[in-house]
C-alpha cells in the first residue's frame, strides 16, 4: 500500500555566543560572534518589529550560575 511520504525535520543548532557570570558575580553576560548573529533567522512581529530567536539551555545556565561552569553556549536552532 502507497501512502503519504513522512517528511522528517531537522533541527540544526547554530552556535551564536557564550554566556557566563559576570566578574562581580551579580550578572550574566552574554558575548554574541558579530557573524554568526548576521547568519541568523529572524522573524517579524505584527507590529513591524524584527527579532532574533536564541536559546540558552537551563540546565547549563544553572551549572553557570552555581559556579558549576565557567560559560555555556547560546545558540539559534534551525529547521531544515
């Protein structure tokens, strides 16, 4: 029997930057490569307003947090 082909998608991780705690530790900064961030999608609200989706896992914000991790990765995923 000939039925609908199943399409999969593919999520793509686009690493984008680094997050860590801030010297003073009262802080996270986020450090985003100037290229990779001109490589990512963006969507625009109906207000006209454009952004950039990035992510940032919890649990490895956390581990960041607690001293755990020196930084982690903020990312942009992607389907394809």
């Amino acid at each position: 029997m000939n039925g609908p082909i199943a399409q999969t998608t593919e999520e793509v991780t686009l690493l984008v930057g680094y997050a860590r705690k801030s010297n003073g530790g009262g802080a996270i900064k986020i450090s985003i490569n100037k290229q990779a961030f001109e490589d990512c999608e963006t969507y625009t609200t109906s207000d006209g307003q454009t952004y950039i989706p990035l992510v940032i896992g919890l649990s490895a914000l956390r581990r960041v947090i607690d001293g755990e991790r020196a930084v982690t990765t903020v990312s942009q995923l992607k389907t394809q």
